[in-house]
C-alpha cells in the first residue's frame, strides 16, 4: 500500500507554487548585498597622507570618459587635529590626452570639493570612519544645517584597502541597483538620471602607484566583485606619459 499524502492534490499543487515562488525570491540578488559595509578599522590620516591615483574608475556625468586621463586626488586636512573642520580635495584630470587642458582644480591648483566625516548616517562602530560626504567647497557653510546638507554633499565610503593603505576602493555610497550578473552598482542605470547624477554615484580603484602592475590591479577589480559590485562599469584610467606635476 502507498502512504496518503498529507494534502490533496490541488492544495500539494499550491505549497508547491508557493514554495517556488519563495525560493525564487531567496535567491534574487538584491542590492546592495546582505551586510555591505564600508571598511573597518579606517584610519583617515594615513588615507590623507599621500595622492591617490584613479587606475580604473566608473563614467560620471562630472567625468565623462574623454577626462580619463592622469586622474589624481590629493586631500589636505583644513585642521589636522580635527578632522570635522573638513578637508580640501584636489581633484585633477587631463582632458583628451595626457597631455590634454587640465581640469578639476580650481585657480592656482586650489581644491574646489570638500569632504566631512559622515554623521548623517551610522553604521557599526568600526566602519564609521570609512564613511564621508564630498561637495562643492563654496558651499562647505551647509554641512551645518542637518536637513539641508544630505542633498548637497554625497556618500564616499571607503570599502576596502589595503593594511599599508597603497591601494583603497572607494564607492559613492551602497550600491543599490542590480547590475550586470546580479551584482550591485550605484546609478540608477536611467539614461536620463545618470546623465544628471552627481551624489551617491561612483566606484573607483585607488593606488599610491600611478602605474601598479597588472596582478595589483586584477585583485582589486576581484576585490571589487568579492563585495558584490558590478565591476563592468570600471574603465581604465590612462597614465603612462602624464605630466609630473
């Protein structure tokens, strides 16, 4: 004699659907993934105390893809002993060439972003660090007023670097959108949104090397895809031949 099922055939039919349909979801990727952090135990003076170097980085609508070129970020605390007191960001690019119009700095290679330590959102303890806000510096004076400030300076967090700090990834933000392979990226994959969106977007590859080698570079990109980033977006960024200065 068969066993009888505990169910008939239309209600097994029925947990069936619905346990497919809940497996189906389970297994959906969703972004940005299960406990994406940014980096633990950051020290934010040794990332300051030297220029990082762009090696492969995602299109912006600041930064299309003909200013690939000698990508370069200096950053120089407006107070060493308080880090809140902002620091400058000396953004720098070539335009066409490495030997194209220089762009990103302001006058007399002055910074025209500033960065604060985010305490507008909190994550654990220890990745708190990592997390900072970037924006125009004429408009630094907003970083005061709570309901404002949000809007105006966007998410750059620290994901991961290394202990000596010579090579660093750095994302604007989680990344909430589902990219190519079910792996996550910060635009909205909008054309029209993406062409205007400067806050919570970005993912670059940072290295004190302008020119790291090319097994330094393949583990930062598998680093990248480690924390669930589409790394498809990642465009490499020219330096060979860039000017010394």
């Amino acid at each position: 004699l068969r066993p009888r099922s505990s169910c008939g055939i239309k209600h097994c039919k029925l947990l069936g659907a619905m346990l497919a349909i809940v497996t189906a979801i389970a297994a959906f990727p969703s972004c940005p993934p299960k406990n994406f952090d940014s980096a633990s135990g950051f020290d934010i003076e040794r990332y300051v105390s030297a220029p990082w170097y762009a090696i492969q980085q995602q299109e912006l609508a600041y930064q299309p893809l003909d200013q690939f070129y000698c990508v370069k970020a200096i950053y120089v605390p407006n107070d060493p002993s308080d880090y809140s007191a902002g620091i400058a960001v000396r953004n720098s690019a070539r335009e066409g060439s490495v030997k194209g119009r220089k762009v990103g700095d302001g006058p007399d290679d002055s910074a025209t972003i500033v960065a604060f330590p985010d305490n507008t959102v909190w994550g654990k303890r220890d990745s708190q660090a990592s997390k900072l806000r970037v924006g125009p510096s004429f408009l630094r004076f907003l970083w005061r007023l709570p309901g404002i400030k949000k809007s105006v300076f966007g998410q750059y967090w620290v994901v991961a670097h290394d202990p000596e700090y010579e090579w660093a990834i750095v994302s604007g933000g989680p990344p909430e959108t589902i990219g190519k392979w079910g792996r996550c990226r910060t635009d909205k994959r909008n054309p029209i949104t993406s062409a205007v969106q400067i806050n919570g977007v970005g993912l670059w590859l940072f290295h004190r090397n302008p020119q790291p080698s090319a097994e330094v570079v393949k583990m930062m990109r598998t680093k990248a895809k480690e924390l669930g980033f589409d790394t498809s977006v990642l465009k490499p960024v020219q330096h060979a031949g860039c000017p010394a200065a």
